[in-house]
C-alpha cells in the first residue's frame, strides 16, 4: 500500500497542465510511496502526446471522455494508497502542501477528507449547501493555523483517507458528467460519522471550472446533476430548511 495516491484529470487546456505540473513537481516529494497518475479524458489540444513522454508518473489514457467521478475512481481504484488526493489540472501548489493536508487528516481519527484553504486578502472561503440545493460560499476570519470542519470541499484539491473509501465506496457515478460529485460525497461522509475539513494553513489555489464552465452544455448538465443532488439528498435538504 502506497503512503499516498495522487489523482489529476485532465482534459484540453495543455498549458495549465503543463504550470499545474511543474508546480506539482516542485513542491511534492514523489517516490516510491508517493506517486502520481494523470488521467487524460481524450483531449484533443495534444495533451495525451506530452503526457506520454513525461516518463516521471503513471499516465493513463482514455478513448472517450468520461464523467469526472467516474475518473477519479478510475484512479482510486489504480493503485490502494492510505490517502487519495484528487487533483484539477490547474492547481498552483505551495511547499509542504501534501505533508500539511495528511498532518491534518492524522490529526483526528475520524476526519477523513481534508481541502486546502482559499484565501482572499486574509480571508477564507466556505461553502455550504442551501436548502433549495445550492452551492454558495462567503468569506470568513480564519486564523491560519486553524482547521475548520466545512460541509464539502470540491475535488480540484481533496484529499480522502482509505478508511473512509473502504465504508463509504467511491464517488456517485452518476453526477455525469459533472457538478455535485463532490459535494455528494462530503454528505456521504459526514453521514457516516465523518469530518470534512479544511486546513488554513495550505493555500493551494485553482482557478476553477476550466473545463466544466467551458462545457457547450454546461446549464444543462449543472442541473441535471442539481436535479439528483436533490432527489437523493431531499430529507436532508429539506430538515435545514425547518
């Protein structure tokens, strides 16, 4: 068993690839218990060509594209690691990120995934879910050396502790081909007696929706999966609203 599994998608947008990379490469200690797989989702920009003469990570190419769930299980299901850390492709990483987000997730036994933070002039954003099954997030005072227990963190850094694949499973397939995957599995694990935490003191950043805002049918895909979102999660939904 790997000491940790690190899982980055990718799809078009080679040049954020490429920076997402070699931040990556800078700033992560890889070895033989740390180690990297790409999953390339049938670009067409050349990013499976660069990909496959890296030589330094695990590089697996798919023939058609597939949901974002549905990949990083791809990943997870790769290799059994004590620490699965999914990853976007345009991620900007800082020293120590990994060492901090795993420190946090040892820290207590039954916090099982952990996020970095994102800072904005000292401030932090949290997400949580609205009744009506909305995303939204506000800034808030956070010291940065806190850890603050939040209701979901998104996958474009999420780090998840093998115990709490081993009881929960995988990530819903079913959000296809994206939108709420995340979010549903943060529920999926706090239900289960989880805590899903950010660490303040790891500001790796990402720009956000890269691929999914850029997407011909974004609306139409957003509230397809708004629409499960809601039909799974209604009881819950609807007892915040009470």
């Amino acid at each position: 068993m790997l000491l940790a599994s690190l899982i980055m998608l990718t799809y078009n947008h080679l040049d954020l690839t490429k920076k997402a990379l070699a931040s990556l490469r800078q700033h992560t200690r890889l070895s033989d218990q740390v180690q990297l797989t790409v999953i390339d989702n049938h670009s067409s920009d050349g990013t499976p060509e660069f990909l496959r003469g890296l030589g330094w990570c695990d590089v697996v190419l798919n023939q058609q594209e597939k949901g974002i769930a549905a990949s990083y299980n791809q990943g997870i299901r790769r290799v059994r690691a004590r620490f699965y850390v999914t990853l976007a492709n345009d991620v900007t990483f800082c020293p120590n990120w990994l060492e901090a987000l795993m420190w946090c997730a040892m820290s207590e036994a039954k916090i099982g995934i952990v996020g970095p933070s994102a800072y904005v002039d000292s401030k932090m954003w949290i997400f949580h879910v609205q009744e009506d099954g909305g995303c939204v997030g506000k800034l808030v005072e956070v010291h940065p050396s806190r850890k603050v227990e939040v209701e979901y963190i998104e996958t474009s850094c999420m780090l998840i502790k093998d115990e709490l694949v081993q009881e929960i499973g995988l990530f819903d397939e079913g959000y296809d081909p994206f939108w709420y995957d995340d979010t549903d599995y943060c529920l999926r694990a706090r239900a289960a007696g989880w805590k899903v935490m950010i660490y303040a003191n790891v500001p790796v950043s990402a720009l956000g929706d890269v691929t999914t805002g850029t997407h011909p049918q974004v609306k139409e895909l957003r509230a397809k999966s708004r629409h499960r979102f809601v039909e799974k999660w209604g009881s819950w939904l609807r007892s915040r609203a009470q």
